[in-house]
C-alpha cells in the first residue's frame, strides 16, 4: 500500500498529542492556475519539512537548538487538508479533482450578518453573537502539532516569511495565510469546566476479539476513508476528515450551577470523575457503585480504567440525556460502520485575551477525524445526541431529570466561533505532498 494516513493523527497505540496546536488556513489566488498554486505549495511543503527537522530557511548550517528532553523542532508534526472551494468548478483553472462523494452535501452555515445563527439546521450549536464571518472556510488548512509552543508559533511566522519572499520574488501571490487558530493541552485530564475529560475515548491500536474472529482497530476503522466505489474518488482512499469547532464556553453561565447538578448534565461525578448511574429522591447524583477502587480517589488512577467507559444499562433512564450519554449514544464495537456515528476526537483547550469583561475568552478546538463528513454532522443533528442541544441535559431543563427550573442562558453555555470541515488526502510516497494530484 503507498498511501496511508498522515501524521498528526494519534490512533495508535502508545502515540501521544504534543502538548501545543495550531490551524492554519491558507486561501489559493483564484487568477493563476492549478499547477502555479501547485509549485507554490510544493515549496511551501519542502519548507515545512524542513521545519521538522530543526532548519529555518533564514539559519543555513544551523538547527534549532532544544534541550535534552525535547528537540529544537519540537517533535513537530505537520498535516494537510482542503476544503470544498479548491474543487468548485471555476474557481481555480485547472484542477484535477471533483469533490468527493461524501464530501458534497457537508457543510457548515455561514453565521447571519447580523452575527450568530445555528451552524446547522436542528443543531443546538450556534455562533457567538459577535461573530458574522466564519474564517475555517478557506482552501488549504494546515495542522501543526509538537511539544513545545515555539514549534507551532515558528510555523505561522516561517509561511508569512516564505509568502512574503514568494511575493517579493514574483510580483504576485499565489497563496494568502488568513487565519490561525492555536490550544494547548492540559496534563490533569480535566476541562474548563474542571470535570475529566476523555475519559470515554475509543481504544488505541489493535483489540482482540472473540474465538476466530479477527481484531479489530476502533480508531483507525473510524478515521480511514474506505475503498471507493466510484473511480473518481479511489485517490481519497486511506485518507480521512477533518471537523474543526472553536466552541468558547460562557463559564459565567455554568458558575451559576450547583455542582450537584454541574454532575447531572456532565453525567460524572465532579471529584473522582465516576459515572453517575441515578439521582435519589433529593435530586442528588449517585455514582456507580465501587468507583473509584480503594486506595484512590480519582478515576485517572491505576486500577480505575473500567470506569473510564460505561454500559448504558448501568445507568437510569433519567440521565440518558447527560452530555457523556449524548456523546457516547452508540457504543457499537463495529465502528467501521459511518452510522454508528463513532467520531475519533482530538481536542486542544485556547485561552485569548478580549476586551469586553472578564477580559479572557476560555473554549476547545475541537478536532475530529472520521471517514465520512455525515458521522459528525448527523450528529450534531440528530435527537438523542446533540441535536437541539446546546451541551447536556433537556434541552428546556438544565439537568437531566428536568427537577429544576430553566438556568437562564444555559441554551448559550458553548458558542461557535468558527467552523470547517477538510478532506485530509492519504500521504503517497509517490507524490510531493498530501494531495498532489489535485493540482497536477
């Protein structure tokens, strides 16, 4: 096989996320044609390979300098994805490629001119209020991942370098940098909400099965784009999706919530991080019974792993619409199979600075991967998930038994700041870069 999955996508067993993100969205000059666009990234891809190896185009004969835990390039890992507007027809002379398949009927609303609006019909997602562009539709995206901050940051400031040069060089753009949008990871497992957080994950790697039967990869069977039964878009196989969601969270809002019922809409225990299984006659959660084991007292500690994920018959019907029950609908073993709806999640936590009080904005960069946009869309969609919810519990009750009267505001906890979805074509060793063909 001589295409396989790109980098950064942390399938596999014993692979762990660098700490530090970054998307950055790049738009194609629509006046040249496929193959100038084309040699332009290929350039663009030289550079950022080199950047993975510690050398900056302006340093010759000199690496980044790390330290004797990380390496000057930071273990920095670099993927590419396109989005719908490099294969709408007459946009750019050219190009090679129709969109895909499963690729054509996927896509974000673009937010009101006033600001806000849903990002999908029956979704309980919208945009913030402020927001009346979204800036994750462009034609290039590209991921940076890596262990230190600097490697990321040093890539937005080597494209600008690089495009400036080209642009000096020839008098004319053949790509713009637009946009960019940087997370970082946290080491305690929990959220800005403070409850654990990736508890529920699909296993990594290889699981077995049963007697005879073969084993099975959860993550990768989720990710990878299938054999194609329409010729045109055999070149996407092994490649895969990528979802992209900055959600800030309003945490005024969720501060006016008790923790008692703060652990009803997450579903978890706030402390130990244990499901919670029912609610008793005082409206208080209960969680399962011998969570954690003796000895501990988080769910994250050793020994505590089959509370991480959760049967659906351990829990009361009045909790089924939790955010980890939402979340986790279907726990289906087959998820090779698009409706079951199993997405893989990378997630990476953004601070920002802003004007208007507290003067900082907290959310998630939320990153998926599957191998169909529908997955995740019929998700955001559908009832019993996330569809007319905007994060947990009824949609007119801000806990899950609907004991307590509407929280003001609850329907704005999480607002959306900007949304895209990207084919992220397999890395050939034939070709140049992720996605070659496009343009040649």
């Amino acid at each position: 096989m001589s295409s396989i999955l790109q980098e950064g996508i942390y399938y596999q067993e014993h692979t762990t996320p660098g700490k530090f993100f970054c998307l950055l969205f790049l738009k194609a000059n629509e006046t040249l044609d496929a193959t100038e666009i084309g040699d332009c990234f290929a350039r663009l891809w030289d550079m950022y390979l080199n950047l993975k190896k510690g050398i900056v185009g302006d340093l010759p004969g000199h690496k980044m300098l790390g330290s004797s835990e990380i390496p000057g390039h930071g273990n920095l890992t670099v993927l590419v994805g396109y989005g719908r507007n490099i294969f709408k027809e007459n946009y750019i002379k050219g190009i090679k490629k129709e969109i895909p398949s499963d690729y054509k009927n996927f896509k974000f609303k673009e937010p009101s001119s006033a600001g806000g609006g849903k990002i999908l019909d029956t979704a309980g997602l919208s945009y913030s209020s402020d927001i009346d562009k979204n800036y994750a539709t462009e034609d290039i995206v590209i991921q940076f991942i890596a262990d230190t901050q600097l490697a990321v940051n040093r890539c937005i400031l080597e494209t600008w370098k690089f495009l400036f040069d080209e642009n000096k060089k020839t008098n004319k753009s053949s790509i713009f940098l637009l946009h960019s949008f940087s997370g970082f990871q946290r080491e305690d497992r929990r959220s800005m909400l403070d409850f654990h957080d990736g508890l529920s994950n699909m296993p990594s790697g290889k699981v077995e099965s049963g007697p005879g039967q073969s084993p099975r990869y959860p993550r990768y069977d989720a990710i990878r784009i299938k054999e194609q039964p329409i010729e045109e878009d055999k070149w996407t196989q092994n490649g895969t999706y990528l979802a992209f969601l900055r959600i800030a969270v309003d945490l005024g809002i969720w501060r006016k919530i008790p923790s008692s019922t703060q652990e009803i809409i997450i579903g978890r225990d706030k402390l130990s991080g244990c499901p919670i299984v029912d609610i008793d006659s005082n409206g208080n959660p209960i969680p399962i019974s011998g969570c954690p084991i003796e000895g501990t007292i988080e769910v994250i500690e050793k020994g505590n792993e089959k509370f991480h994920n959760f049967e659906r018959t351990d829990i009361k019907p009045k909790l089924e619409t939790s955010h980890i029950m939402r979340a986790n609908f279907n726990r289906a073993e087959n998820t090779s199979d698009p409706s079951t709806l199993r997405i893989f999640r990378q997630g990476y936590e953004f601070f920002e600075q802003i004007k208007e009080f507290p003067c900082f904005r907290w959310g998630l960069n939320f990153v998926s991967f599957q191998d169909e946009p529908s997955r995740l869309f019929r998700m955001l969609r559908q009832p019993g998930w996330l569809g007319n919810t905007n994060f947990g519990g009824n949609p007119n009750s801000p806990d899950a038994s609907g004991s307590v009267l509407p929280i003001e505001g609850m329907d704005k906890l999480l607002s959306v700041r900007a949304a895209g979805i990207y084919l992220v074509p397999p890395l050939d060793s034939k070709e140049k870069f992720p996605g070659y063909s496009i343009f040649f």
